[in-house]
C-alpha cells in the first residue's frame, strides 16, 4: 500500500510540473507548482522525513510561492509582454527535451544500486533527525546558509525596485 501511495504521488507530481511548464497563464502555472511541491512533501513524510515535508510545506509551497504569485501580480505579465521563442526550438519542444533528458537521468539513478547503497543511512547518532539536521545546518554549512539567505534578501530587494520602476513609468 505504501509503495502505490508513493507511485501515486509521485505520478501526480511529474503531471502537475509538466503542467506548470507547459500552460501559457503563469498564474496557473504556479498554482500547479503549488501541487507540485505539497506532493513533494508527502513523498517526504511517505520516506520517513517529516521534518522535510514540515520544512517544504511551510517555506517552498508558503513563502516562496507567495513571493512567486506577488512578482506575477506585481510584473502584471500579459500575453504580449511574454518572450516569444520562434524557430527550431519552441517553448514545447524545450520543455519536452528538458523533461525527457530529466526522466533519463532518474532513470539512471533508479537503476544505479551503487548509489542507493553508498548513500543509505544506517544509523542518525542524534536522538532525532531535526536535530541531526540542525547539527550539520549550523556548524558544517553555516556559510551557505548565510550566503542563500543574503541571495534571497537581494532578490526580494530586486523586485520591489522593478515593481517601482513599473509604477513610476503608469
């Protein structure tokens, strides 16, 4: 039962993503990255990690889709402000080679038995895994934590001057 609930979700996850890729409206499309990320996160709690699935409900599917819906509201995108990819290589078949190429690569991790038994973990020597993950969080990667907060603070300062630029030009 465990593994259909995990085909399963999984399943509706690759749907909702190339659904995200595909539509026109970036509003929908980030609706549908909203599904995405909570069945990523029930896949987590399907894997044991509650604290990944806590951690991606809470930051990616709260925070940083509210950010991404305020820049589309804010950038107010129409159908003829969005780039135009013509030719050869159009947005479809971009996104058809991209997910084909990314479906390859899982497959070669899946069939790979040398990397699911190099990185298995045997055994979390901390009573928890919060803690195990707060351990190597703030002692072994302090700095690229630091460094991915100070990336989001200059991004989210990036948008609140296009949003004035946008305003002062009305």
């Amino acid at each position: 039962m465990l593994n259909f609930m995990f085909f399963l979700f999984a399943i509706i996850a690759i749907i909702a993503a190339i659904i995200v890729i595909i539509h026109k409206n970036p509003v929908i499309s980030a609706l549908f990255l909203v599904l995405t990320m909570l069945c990523i996160a029930i896949l987590f709690v399907l894997l044991d990690a509650e604290f990944l699935a806590a951690i991606q409900i809470l930051v990616y599917t709260g925070a940083i889709m509210v950010l991404f819906l305020f820049i589309i509201m804010m950038l107010n995108l129409r159908k003829d402000d969005l780039p135009i990819i013509g030719g050869l290589f159009t947005r479809k078949t971009f996104a058809i080679t991209f997910a084909i190429a990314f479906l390859f690569e899982v497959l070669v991790i899946i069939l790979s038995t040398q990397i699911a038994d190099k990185y298995r973990i045997k055994k979390i020597p901390f009573d928890s895994h919060i803690e195990a993950i707060g351990t190597e969080l703030f002692t072994k990667y302090l700095i690229p934590f630091e460094l991915i907060s100070i990336l989001l603070l200059v991004a989210i300062i990036g948008v609140v001057i296009i949003g004035k630029r946008k305003g002062e030009n009305k």
